[in-house]
C-alpha cells in the first residue's frame, strides 16, 4: 500500500496523508505533555512516567522543540542529584 501511495504522491505531486491516519497523540496531549515537562522540573522521563506517553524520549524532545521552542533544558555532564 505504501509503494501505491508513493507512486500516487509522484503522478499527482500531491504528498500523502497516510502517516496521518496513524498519530496516536492529539495535538491536546502534545501540549499537556509539554506542560507538564515546563511546569514539573523539565525532565523528560518524569513526565513520560507520570502520562505514560510518550513511550520515546526523543518524540517528546521533539514536542518540546515544535511547541515551546528553546525551552529544552539540555543538560552537560553528571547529572545533579536531588
């Protein structure tokens, strides 16, 4: 099906839709995700335990860089511990 899409994508020039069909977190949950990792200490594995989504840390970074650009706290080194 993917392979009759493509060949569709290139006749008509138009891009296919089918990866569209298949996203499992609404635009509402992105943000409740960001929001939490803005609100509860930016740690993305806190906030990934609490919802229990997204199941991949680099999904929710790329959440984080789409909704609250530049808000991402990028750690360097040992981690402190609290």
């Amino acid at each position: 099906m993917w392979y009759r899409d493509r060949l569709e994508e290139e006749r008509t020039g138009i891009p296919s839709t089918r990866g569209e069909r298949y996203a499992r977190c609404t635009d509402e949950q992105k943000r409740a995700a960001v929001d939490h990792y803005l609100g509860h200490g930016r740690r993305a594995s806190r906030t990934m335990r609490m919802l229990g989504y997204p199941k991949s840390r680099d999904l929710l970074v790329r959440w984080i860089d789409e909704l609250a650009p530049g808000e991402r706290l990028l750690r360097r080194g040992p981690v402190p511990r609290n």
